[in-house]
C-alpha cells in the first residue's frame, strides 16, 4: 500500500494580506540584518593591561562597595575606578583594530563551501572541506570592512597560528550563530 502524504492548503493570500499582524510580522522578517561579529586586535600589551587592571580594581571595589553600601569613601573609590575604567577603555580602543564580519546569504555560504572541497588527503582524515582554500575566500566574502581575499591570504600565512585561527573563526562562527529561540509560543 503507498504512502499517503497529507498537504495542508496555504491560507487565502487575500486573508494573509488583511491579516495586519502577520504583514507586520512579515515586512519584520524581511528587514533582519544578517548578523554581525567584531575580532577585536590590539597589539598594545600596556593598553591591554591597564585596560585588564583598571577592571579588576572596578570589580573588588564594586564589590566592597556592596559590603558597605553606606561608606563615601568606597562609594567615591568606585567612581573614580569608573572614571579610570573609562580612560583605559578609551586608549585600548585607539590602539586596537576591529574587524566586523557578517553572515552570509545562506545559499551563498553553501556555495563558498561547495567550491571547496576536502583534498583526498583531507577527505580520508575525515575533513568534508578544504580550509586552506576556503579561509581567505570565506574571510574575504564575511568582511564587513572589505578585506580582499588577497590580504585574508597574507594574514593566514603570516600571522601566528592562533591568530591566523582566530581570524578565520570569526568569520566561520558568525556564520553558525543563531538568534533564535524556540521557547513556548
């Protein structure tokens, strides 16, 4: 005896139309900004200290502060560990590079990893894609900032290898990242 698959009629266009909360809905789902990833660089290790220990020293006195809630002299610490928060914060980011990286059109990233397949090597090691030729091309597609695959090229084959994994994570994890939730409707 065959299968039988049931299909369920698409409501009336006309109905949907009329219908002001799914068209409000619908025009939402439309406008959606792809997602967007920062990889934050700053090759200042004073400013990226300064900015580690001026936090620290925010924190314990925050949290003395909660001990004492009624002691000014804490409460004036923590404002001026605020301040120096802020100041560290402010050199930190005029020493640092931000790279942004956005998802990409589904359909787009399926393609860009199609066009790189696993080598046989790489296939027999249990790899489904060729990373060292995706990287500079994903990189590149995912830039916000517009960085040319030849330059995710020079980046991957000169920075550290951490580095180098960093940056292509950045633009592989935007990629994977969902803003979605499935809780009771």
């Amino acid at each position: 005896m065959p299968a039988t698959t049931k299909t369920t009629a698409a409501p009336p266009a006309a109905a949907v139309a009329k219908d002001p909360h799914w068209a409000a809905t619908r025009e939402r789902l439309r406008n959606r900004n792809r997602h967007t990833a920062a990889l934050t660089i700053c090759d200042d290790l004073d400013a990226k200290t300064a900015l580690e220990t001026a936090r620290y020293a925010l924190r314990r006195l925050q949290a003395e502060a909660a001990d004492r809630p009624d002691d000014q002299a804490v409460k004036a610490a923590v404002a001026t560990a605020e301040q120096d928060v802020t100041t560290a914060q402010a050199a930190f980011d005029a020493a640092a590079i931000v790279l942004r990286f956005q998802a990409l059109p589904r359909l787009e990233f399926e393609a860009l990893k199609k066009a790189h397949p696993a080598t046989e090597e790489q296939a027999e090691d249990g790899h489904d894609l060729n990373v060292e030729t995706l990287g500079p091309e994903l990189i590149a597609a995912a830039s916000a900032d517009g960085m040319t695959v030849d330059d995710a090229r020079e980046y991957l084959d000169t920075w550290s290898e951490a580095e180098a994994a960093s940056l292509f994570n950045a633009a592989w994890n935007v990629q994977e990242t969902t803003r979605m939730d499935l809780g009771k409707g």
